[in-house]
C-alpha cells in the first residue's frame, strides 16, 4: 500500500503530461476489461521506458484521479489495475524484472503490486 499522506494530499504536486491525465480519467470510465487493459498499457510504458515523469508519480496521479472518480475503494481498484495480467500474464511487476528495471521494482511493491502473481512461463 502507498503511504496516505501522499496520496491524500490536495497539493500533489505531479507535471504529468496532460495526454496521460486524460488517459487515466478516459480509462477510469470504461468497462472492467476495457479500462484495466488501457491503464495497464500507460504504466507499462513508463516501466518499459526511461522517461522523465517517475513511475511513483504516474501511479500517484492515478491514484489520486481514482479517488477523484469516488470509488468506492481506491486501494483494492489501483490493486487490481497494478496486478493485471495480459496474454501471457504478465505483470507490470514482470515487465520492470523483464526490462532490468530495479528502482521500478521497490515502487510497485510499495504501491501494491503482488510479487507472488506468476505468468503462463511459471
């Protein structure tokens, strides 16, 4: 779980590109499937590439626009959107060991991705 003073602030202070936002709040209103496969998409990009924005503050700003929506529970939904699976299901946890990606690792973890999830290789 991510820290709550964090996430509950009304100043988080996240320069995100404005495409991503509208992304993340476009996703967020799809069905179960559509939104989980779009947002799955955005962060697996931050985690695949070096960028400028951090992972942390892309899963922040996510987090912060699912309250936003007033979900009912916004840990079990970055939960379940952080664990999905694709194809060959992977995690964005894979794909951080995948792409040698270790400072993004301590991240998902914090944040709520499941280490013990394994894809179709075992």
């Amino acid at each position: 779980m991510m820290d709550n003073t964090n996430l509950n602030s009304t100043t988080l202070e996240i320069k995100i590109d404005k495409k991503i936002a509208k992304r993340f709040k476009y996703a967020l209103q799809c069905s179960q499937a559509t939104k989980k496969v779009v947002i799955h998409e955005i962060l697996l990009h931050f985690v695949k590439n070096s960028n400028k924005q951090s992972l942390k503050d892309v899963i922040e700003h996510l987090n912060e626009t699912i309250r936003n929506k007033g979900s009912i529970d916004q840990y079990e939904e970055l939960d379940t959107l952080l664990n999905f699976q694709d194809n060959e299901g992977n995690t964005l946890l894979h794909y951080a060991a995948l792409h040698n990606k270790p400072n993004d690792i301590p991240t998902l973890m914090q944040c709520g991705a499941n280490c013990l999830i394994k894809n179709t290789d075992g």
